[in-house]
C-alpha cells in the first residue's frame, strides 16, 4: 500500500468517534502548544496520560479519521513552491501512472476524479525551478501532459469543526 496521504483517493464510510477522540480533535485544531512536551501538555489538559494520547492519535490515523497530522508550512516563504496539477489518464493505465507519479518525493497527495482531468496532485518542491522538473519528469515517464494549475492567490479560511 502507497505511504499515507498519497495513496489515490477512495470513498469511506463515515468514522465512528468515541468520546475521546472527538475531544483530542477538538483541542488540538489549533493552539498546539509549542514548548518541550506539547503532547504531555495537551495530555494534561484533557485528562489523559502523553501515552494515552499519542496512542489514539496513532489509532486515528490509522483508521484514516485524521489522514494527516503535523505543521502546516507556508513553503514559498521558505524559497519552495507548490502547485495542484491534473492528468488525463487512460483508465487501463491509471493504476500504474498513480504509482509512477506517487514515487516522486515531491507529490504530495493524489486523487482520482471522475473527469476528463482524472487524476489530481500536488506537487511540492524545496525551490521554485523544482516544479518544472518534477513536471518534465512525469511527462517524460508516462507519456502524458501535466497539466499544472498554480496559485494566483492565497486565502486563509480557519475551519474548525466539532467532531
């Protein structure tokens, strides 16, 4: 099975939250603390041990409650770039062009639609120039156009939902 949050995109039913998970995702969608033992702390305030906790989280994950967990990175203020890009993919190679395209470091995430445009990812690079040779790379590799769509502008929306 691909690495989480690369795999392509499928349909899952609705996750079953405990009590206890609903309280983890709610305290920690933002504010995470920053000091020497943020999980302890954040532990603490909900009544938990750092063990109990890391446990669920490792339990959310896996069950793809949460499919990520980590900082967010403003990458064009660290010198990198990200863009969305699309393929038109043969049905009868999807399967192999997912993994092609999953192999590369610099895809984030990778999605089946159904549209002419049926595969979606988002490639992520260390510098600018990045984004045009991880592109090259898989045009090169399956023999398909890429077809990147970058951002013309940003919009920060906080969402925070009561799991």
């Amino acid at each position: 099975m691909p690495p989480a949050g690369r795999a392509v995109a499928e349909r899952q039913a609705p996750a079953t939250l405990s009590d206890t998970d609903r309280r983890i995702i709610n305290a920690l969608q933002g504010g995470f603390p920053l000091g020497d033992t943020p999980y302890r702390d954040v532990a603490e305030g909900l009544g938990m041990t750092e063990t109990a906790l890391l446990a669920r989280l490792e339990d959310m994950l896996a069950r793809r409650v949460l499919t990520r967990f980590g900082p967010m990175y403003h990458i064009e203020r660290m010198g990198g770039r990200f863009v969305l890009a699309a393929m038109a993919v043969p049905e009868s190679r999807f399967e192999a062009v997912s993994a092609q395209v999953n192999a590369l470091p610099e895809v984030a995430h990778n999605y089946r639609r159904e549209h002419a445009l049926n595969m979606w990812f988002v490639l992520a690079t260390e510098t600018v120039d990045g984004i045009d040779a991880a592109i090259a790379q898989i045009e090169s590799e399956t023999g398909l156009k890429v077809f990147p769509f970058p951002k013309l502008k940003e919009y920060f929306v906080e969402m925070k939902l009561q799991a």
